[in-house]
C-alpha cells in the first residue's frame, strides 16, 4: 500500500514500494508501562523547533519503540474510526481522513528508520529486527480491510461526479491503486497466504540491510605498511591511518569498502598485488559463508517475490513493479536495456584494448583483470587528455564545493541562499544544517549536510525527508543528504574526487525535489513519483557542477586560492566520454542482473549455493559477461535490489534519457538563468506526484522524451 505513511515505511524498511504487510498479529494496546513512557517520549507531540525540525539532543534509543507502539495503536483506532463509520463514504472523511492519520507513527519511524541509516547502533538494529514484522504486520492491516476498501472502491466509481480537482481526483486514484495492488481483492486466504509471504520478507531484507553494514565493515582491507600504499595520495593515505587508528590498529591502514563492485583505490595504488587483493574482497562480499553471507537471503527473497507476483495475478516481480512505473512493461525495460548493452560492451571492449596496449607498453606482462581497469584507465586518460584525477582534488575542497558550488547553482537557477546555523541539534557532529531562504525571502526549507562516511552509516549516497511538504499540514520541507567521503585527521582539509563532487550536486537535485515540492498532499509531496522518474531532476542537477560560471566559482586550489586552470577544465571537458565503455557496461550489468531475479518464476529460483551459478549464467544470456568489467553490483551486496529499486535498478538509466534530453533544453534556452530555473521548478519539480509524471515532462519540455541525447552522452549508437 503507497499510502503517506506506507511510502515512508517502505524506504525506512528497505522494501519494494508498494509495502506489503507482514503477518497475522496486531498491535497489541499500550500497557500502563508503556503509556507511563509516552508522557515524556519526545514522539509524543510535534517538535516546537522550527519547521518541526527533530529534536535529535532529547531523542533517545529508548524512546522509538514506545513511539512506534503507541502510534500504531493510534493509527490503528483512526482508521477503525474511518472503515466502521456509519455515514456514507467522501473525500474528507476517508481520504483525506487517511492522510491525516498516523501522525505520531509517523514521526517516530522517520525519524527511527533515518539514523538506522546514517549513525546507527546495536541497540537500534534490534530494535529494527523486531520492529520491522511489526510495522508491516500493520500495514496489512490498513491494506487488507474490506471495510475500508469498500469505502475507497465506491469513492473510485464515481470520482469524476464529485466535483473534485486533480490533485483530489489523483489521490483517490491513487488510493485504489494501491489497496487494489497490496492484495485488497484477493480472497481470505490468499490474504493469509500473502500475510506469510510479507513477514519473512520483512525479516528476510531487514537482516540484509544489517548483513552489509557488518560485512563492509568485516571486509575492510588492512594494510601493513605505507610502502603499499604507493601511489594513493598523502590526504588518502590519512585518511586510511586515521580508520585504523579508529579500529585500534595503530601503525596501519584500513581501506574502507565502498557499496561498488569498484573501489576509489584502485584508481591509485601501484601495488598491483594489492589492488587484486581490494577488489576480490569488494566483490566477494557476503558471498564467501560467515556469518553475514547473503546468498540465502537473495535466492529466498527472489523466490517469495515470485510467488506474491503469482498470487497478485502478475507473471513475475518485475511486471508486478513495472506497472506502477513510467516504464509500465517488461518488455519496455528489455528492450531499452537490450538497445544499449552491445554498443556498451563494444565500446568496453576498445577501451580494454587500449588498457592492454598500455600494460604491454610498460612492459607489465599479464593480461588485464578487475583489479587493473582503474589503475590503468588513469594512465590512458593522461596520455590522452594529459592529466590525471590527482590534479582536480586540490581544487574541490569541502566548504568550496557545498557553498560556492552546489548552493552558488541553486541560487542563481532558483534564487535560494543559504545560512548555517548551529542552534539545532544534530544526530552526529558531523552533520552541518542551513536555513534554505526562497527568493522572495520567505523561508523554505531545512537541509542537513551529512557528507562523511563512519562505522556505522550504510554505503552509498541518499536524500531523506524527516518533514514532506503538505498544504494538508501546512508542513514545510526538513531534508538531509548523506554522502560518504573519508574523513581526513583532524586539522586536514577534505579533497573531493570529481565523482564526489558530481554526487554532491546528484544527491542536491533530489532535494531541491524535496524543497521545491508545492502540493496539497503528504502522498504526492517532493520525490514522491514513480522510481524510474526520480532520478531524473537529480541527473539533471549534476550538469552545473562542470558549468563554467558554477566550477570557477568553486574549483580554487584550497591552499592558494588560485581557480582551476582554464586548460585543465578543457581537458576534464574533453575527456567527458572518456571510458564511458565501462561505466555503461558495468551498470548495466547490475540493471540486468535485476531484472534477471526478478523475471523468474518460483521453481527457477536458485538455491544459496547457486546464487553465484545464477548471476553468472544471467550476465552471460545479456551479454554482459565481460570479465575485465563485473556488475557495479554483485547480486549478495546488491542493497538496492534488496530495498526500493527491487526490479527497478533499470530507473536510472531510463531517467537518463529525460536528464540528457532537458540538459539538451537548458542549453537551447541559455543554461543557468532564473528564467529556466523557474520553468523547470514550477512545471515539474513543485508537482511532485501530484500529476502523471510524464505529462510533468511533457509539460516542461513541451515534447516526448528523445533517446539521442544519452546515446551521443555515452557515445552510444542505437542499435
């Protein structure tokens, strides 16, 4: 069910959207104990900071399963109230009475389910293992009402007779959809059957998502002696002596894993020996037994995802997923992958020759690995374009980039400013805050600032929400981006790769979708919209991080202050396409191993010891199976398919067809003015899931969507 509160349960649980329900149980009433906890239960009531901002200094671990008990039965009785009411169903006393339930619940989970992924700790893993069942147990309850169902069925029938607008009607459409596709007609038993289905599959990912934090933790690589580190530069070379300074490791270096199949190091360590030794333990991860291997996991969820497809009446997961997306089809998603997988092999291919001229050329004598890709595309693209990565991180110091990059662009495509301030409480001391100021001077939003990596915060990058933006609640917008580059030793100044850099401008273009949303309902509010559609305002924003007037604002060496040179900029211009082979095909490699476990029926299913079998025997019939270059994600560390983008890792590809068709846009019309800041804002970025996503394209850039773009970005050709 993709009510308000389910799409949040659904990110916070690491579930593929819609959420379903786990078993049979229901909230049990508070006891005295627990409602005694509530009275001082910072949960209890809306936070009185500004915008509801959480009060992070009085949440306490203690705090959350009170909250989320009691919220359930809160939100339990509100819907009671809204399926047993006497007076015939309306919009104000069923839909929008639902998206005004739940609100303490609400607040705890959102908050719970966020540190779980940015600072967690033992005490709150257990709480998310006995938590999780729990939530969607409750869920099911909402989603399998018949009484409640009734009520929203006969709303539909008549939904154009009711004197509605869009946004009304889009919501009551919504909400039958949702019901209809969490298993709301399906008979007794098979509600019973699908409960079962959804209480192991909430255990089943929750243990998943843990396995992954401990296993990239466990996987860490320990080096003995700086002379290994040999080519990595002196900040990278800190920052892994301060990580094993951390583990108590004095006198070596931990090289902290990242969520990727490739790893930053491999770029930049000489030490051939070693870097074999990174990345087999990159891409062994939870796949070698121990007690955090996934494979068992993997081969049980993708058999249970099968048998819900069966029982909800689809052929498989992924056509169960894909109808609820802009994609709509299997065979649509197949066929774009299908498109772009030979001309990316191919161009792989060449680039792999090149590697292995280089190679022969210093006289390496071996044939090119994994482990070598990185290490050796560097050598290429300095012959070729006569620099390296090491040059540009002088130039891409922290503070610069945030403030005179990715906010400079803000302010001058939307008008926004920006004031840290420091009165609010933070999770970490890590985190920086700032007032987001509109340009008419009225205040916006709140946005964190959680760039550094720790022990205890997931891989990868992300954009939450801890307040959506509602007309509803009169609530604006508190949203946070959480990156993970290395913490330099104290006093060090924090230099950005340019894959860093450009992650700090993606994961900001989510939340300017976040900021920027202007509708009615909590259901629709900001990155609320299809998953094969909301990577694509992020895609979009990463264009102004090369921008000539937005990277000479930013990219000034951190010691001399000096700008970037005109010719070095040229050059990172110029290499744009440079191995674009690999990174084409790596993706697509994890994109099509997706859709490959989610395309089976039940039997086909593999068991744990054929997890790998599978993987490599889907990677082969795709043709992806190169060996110089594995998936961006193998199928045991593939968190994505594990959570949100369950049968939808194709999304960013797809979204990269709109974002390169509207780079196309803003360069036609003039690139970084206020006046195309506005148009993109006010016809797409404000509606959020208010209007069909499409048609929000559509109305921005006047036309369908156009593949040529991507295909010259990658330097592609259709096939």
């Amino acid at each position: 069910m993709k009510t308000r509160l389910a799409v949040a349960l659904a990110v916070a649980l690491g579930l593929a959207a819609p959420l379903y329900a786990a078993d049979k149980a229901e909230p049990a009433a508070p006891t005295t104990a627990k409602a005694a906890d509530m009275a001082n239960n910072p949960f209890a009531k809306p936070s009185t900071l500004a915008f509801q901002y959480p009060a992070f200094d009085k949440i306490k671990n203690e705090h959350f399963a009170p909250a989320m008990e009691a919220g359930m039965v809160e939100h339990r009785a509100e819907i009671d109230a809204i399926a047993n009411a006497s007076a015939e169903a309306t919009f104000d006393n069923t839909i929008v009475a639902m998206e005004k339930s739940g609100q303490l619940l609400n607040r705890a989970t959102t908050v719970f389910f966020s540190l779980s992924g940015a600072n967690t700790n033992d005490e709150l893993e257990k709480i998310q293992s006995e938590m999780a069942p729990k939530l969607s147990a409750h869920q099911d309850a909402i989603a399998l009402n018949p009484k409640l169902f009734a009520r929203i069925e006969s709303l539909h029938a008549k939904r154009d007779k009711l004197g509605l607008d869009g946004e009304d009607t889009r919501l009551i459409e919504r909400y039958y959809t949702d019901f209809v596709r969490a298993g709301a007609k399906l008979n007794d038993a098979d509600k019973a059957t699908l409960k079962a289905m959804n209480a192991e599959l909430a255990t089943l990912q929750t243990n998943f998502s843990q396995n992954m934090l401990k296993e990239n933790n466990a996987s860490a690589l320990i080096v003995d002696s700086k002379d290994e580190l040999k080519g990595m530069s002196d900040e990278a070379i800190a920052a892994a002596a301060e990580a094993a300074k951390q583990r108590k490791l004095e006198g070596k270096y931990v090289i902290a894993l990242q969520n990727t199949s490739g790893q930053p190091a491999l770029a930049q360590l000489q030490n051939r020996a070693l870097r074999e030794r990174l990345q087999k333990a990159s891409v062994g991860r939870a796949s070698h037994g121990g007690e955090f291997d996934n494979r068992a996991i993997v081969a049980q969820v993708a058999k249970i995802r099968a048998k819900r497809a069966a029982l909800l009446g689809y052929e498989n997961h992924a056509a169960y997923t894909l109808e609820d997306e802009t994609a709509k089809t299997v065979k649509a998603v197949n066929d774009r992958l299908a498109q772009l997988a030979p001309a990316a092999v191919a161009n792989a291919k060449k680039e792999a020759a090149d590697l292995q001229a280089m190679i022969d050329k210093e006289k390496g004598g071996f044939q090119l690995a994994p482990w070598d890709w990185s290490f050796y595309a560097e050598k290429v693209r300095s012959e070729k374009f006569s620099f390296d990565e090491g040059q540009l991180r002088p130039y891409f110091e922290f503070d610069n980039v945030l403030k005179n990059g990715v906010f400079f662009a803000a302010n001058k495509l939307y008008g926004l400013s920006f004031k840290e301030r420091t009165d609010l409480p933070v999770y970490n001391p890590d985190v920086r805050v700032f007032d987001v100021t509109d340009a008419d001077g009225k205040p916006l939003a709140i946005f964190l600032v959680d760039w550094y990596a720790r022990d205890n915060k997931r891989g990868g990058a992300w954009m939450n929400e801890y307040v959506s933006q509602s007309g509803l609640f009169g609530a604006h917008p508190v949203v946070a981006n959480h990156l993970n580059i290395p913490k330099p030793p104290k006093g060090e100044p924090t230099l950005l790769t340019f894959d860093e850099v450009n992650t700090a401008f993606h994961e900001f273009g989510h939340a300017l979708h976040g900021m920027f949303s202007n509708v009615k309902y909590p259901r629709f509010s900001g990155t609320n919209v299809p998953r094969d559609f909301v990577e694509y305002p992020s895609q979009v924003n990463e264009m102004w991080a090369i921008w000539p007037e937005v990277l000479k604002n930013y990219a000034k060496h951190y010691k001399t202050g000096e700008p970037i040179p005109q010719a070095l900029v040229d050059k990172v211009i110029a290499a744009d396409k440079f191995n674009q082979g690999f990174e084409t095909t790596e993706y697509l490699g994890a994109a099509l191993l997706d859709q490959s476990w989610h395309q089976i029926k039940p039997e086909q299913a593999p068991e744990a010891s054929g997890v790998l079998d599978f993987e490599a025997a889907a990677l082969k019939k795709a043709g992806v199976d190169f060996a110089p270059v594995p998936p961006r994600y193998r199928s045991a560390y593939f968190s994505h398919i594990m959570g949100g983008y369950a049968a939808g890792y194709y999304a960013y590809i797809w979204s990269e067809v709109l974002d390169a068709d509207s780079v196309e846009w803003f360069n036609e019309n003039g690139g970084l003015t206020r006046k195309n800041g506005d148009h993109f804002r006010k016809t797409l970025l404000s509606r959020g899931g208010s209007q069909d996503a499409m048609q929000l394209f559509k109305d921005f850039r006047g036309r369908d969507p156009d593949v040529k773009p991507l295909l010259e970005r990658r330097g592609l050709t259709a096939q």
